[in-house]
C-alpha cells in the first residue's frame, strides 16, 4: 500500500543526483520500477548519455560547477511543469588523510563537491516545492555526519556541516509541506573508495605521503584499501534505497535513517560515551583494531 499524500501528482517526479554508478543509480532504477519519474543527474556527459540510452530522462549537473546546477534545476522545472516532488542530494567524495597534511584548495574543492553545491541546488528548487505546498529534500549524509574518526577530517567535515544545514532546513520549513530528511550509511558497496584513492594521489600524492608524519599509516590504509576489503558489515546500495523509499513515500518521513551496524553502533556510542571514551573508541575504530 502506498501511503504517499494523494496531494502529488502522478507520476511523482525525482532529481537525483551523482546516478552514474552506486547509489544514486540503484535509486534511479529502483524509482523508476516504482512509478516515479526520474530525472538521473551526472557530472560527466558521457554518463548522461548511457542514462539516456536506458531510457532516463538524464541531465548533466555537477556540484563544482555552478552553471551546470542552475541548468540542470532549470531544466528538471521545465520538463514537470514546476512540480518537481523530490530531489535526493547524493554523490560526494572524500580525500584520504591527516588534517594537517590536507591541502587547503583540496578542502575547498572538496566543499563546494559536497556542500556548497547541494545548498546551490537546493534553493533553486525550494521556490517551485513552497509554490505547491509539498515536496520531499533527501539528504545522503554518512555515519561520519556524526561522529569524527581520524584521516576522514575533510569528508567528516563535510558531513557534519550538511547535517546541521540540514537540521536548520527542516526547522525553517516546518509547516510548509516540505520534508527534509537525512540518511546516513556506515560502508555500502559502492567506487567510494576506488575514489577516494585517486584523490589522495591527487591532492597529497606519493611525496606528500612520504614527507608526512604519518606516511607508516598512509601506507598500511592504502593496502588496506587496494586490496578492498569487504568487511563484514557492508550492504549494497539498495540498502540505502530502502530508506530513501520510506522517506519519500511515508506520510511522516523521518528526519534520519540509519544504514548499516556500524551507524547504528556509532549512534549508541555517541550518545552513551562522555568525549574521551567516545574518542577512544573512534581511534580504535579507525585504526581497525579489534
């Protein structure tokens, strides 16, 4: 049974972004199989082009570039006629490493990729979702939205800015008949760390890692991370679609989702630990201790 607001239109009609692979491309089929029109987002034109070979209803839209936002809002209102429904913000990378050994344009690159661009889309379709008194914003934040753990600094930063912009949008759209919800996973299936690496070569690079006081464990990370270690509580991403569903479809969407052990674990921690025994058991989670 379907428990949607009779108040949308059908087809309820989607953005998402970052849909080339991972997530964001489970959601865009899973969606569609729903009955949702779906308007996959990509950076690269080569990526739209294979969505639209599926038969999506593809744009191109980058978070680091603000032209490609603006167009791509414009043309997703165009094509609904201004009732655009939802938009899942996702697609976000992180750069490996100690804080201190993190370039600041690497930082600053990294922002506007997963901050500074979703708050760029975000308002430009606030206007059109007011304007019909209901819509639906899903935010993909991460266990690391809330709790900080070493060599993560720049996306845990990242995520701990989206998630209290994303407190303050729900408060300030309260009674508005907008919904904003985060979902937040520990470790999903996805190129997330196939990215990661290509990153940090970029940003810090094997000078960098050699000329850091911590190359010992860059080098034990980058093995670890080469070799893809599974773990034993990694879920595909149709776990994370689960609860997009629920935060679309619901009635009374939650404000956040957990995904995976290890952000449920991390919730418990964060709320029961005082600082230093949170931090302890970050550290120990981090280095991959037993």
């Amino acid at each position: 049974m379907n428990d949607y607001p009779e108040s949308f239109p059908r087809p309820r009609s989607i953005l998402i972004t970052g849909s080339s692979s991972g997530i964001g491309a489970s959601a865009a089929h899973i969606l569609r199989g729903r009955d949702w029109r779906v308007f996959p987002a990509a950076r690269r034109q080569e990526d739209v082009d294979r969505l639209t070979d599926m038969g999506f209803e593809a744009i191109r839209l980058d978070y680091e570039d603000a032209a490609s936002i603006r167009a791509g809002a414009e043309a997703v209102l165009e094509r609904t006629d201004g009732r655009l429904d939802a938009v899942f913000n996702n697609g976000a990378y992180a750069i490996p490493g100690a804080l201190e050994d993190m370039p600041t344009e690497a930082l600053r690159a990294l922002f506007e990729a997963n901050f500074i661009g979703w708050h760029d889309l975000t308002r430009q379709l606030i206007p059109a979702m007011r304007a019909h008194g209901s819509g639906r914003i899903v935010q993909c934040s991460s266990v690391l939205g809330f709790v900080a753990l070493k060599y993560r600094g720049a996306y845990t930063a990242s995520k701990f800015a989206l998630e209290g912009y994303s407190d303050t949008l729900r408060q300030e759209l309260r009674g508005s008949g907008i919904h904003v919800s985060l979902i937040e996973p520990g470790p999903i299936e996805t190129r997330f760390t196939e990215n990661a690496l290509a990153n940090f070569d970029r940003w810090i690079g094997a000078d960098g890692m050699k000329a850091s006081r911590f190359h010992k464990t860059y080098e034990k990370r980058r093995q670890r991370m080469e070799a893809g270690e599974q773990g034993p509580f990694k879920l595909p991403p149709e776990a994370v679609v689960k609860k997009l569903v629920h935060a679309l479809e619901a009635k009374r969407p939650k404000a956040r989702y957990h995904v995976t052990v290890p952000t449920t674990i991390m919730a418990v921690a964060k709320r029961v630990l005082p600082t230093g025994l949170l931090d302890r058991f970050c550290i120990r989670a981090a280095d991959g201790e037993k």
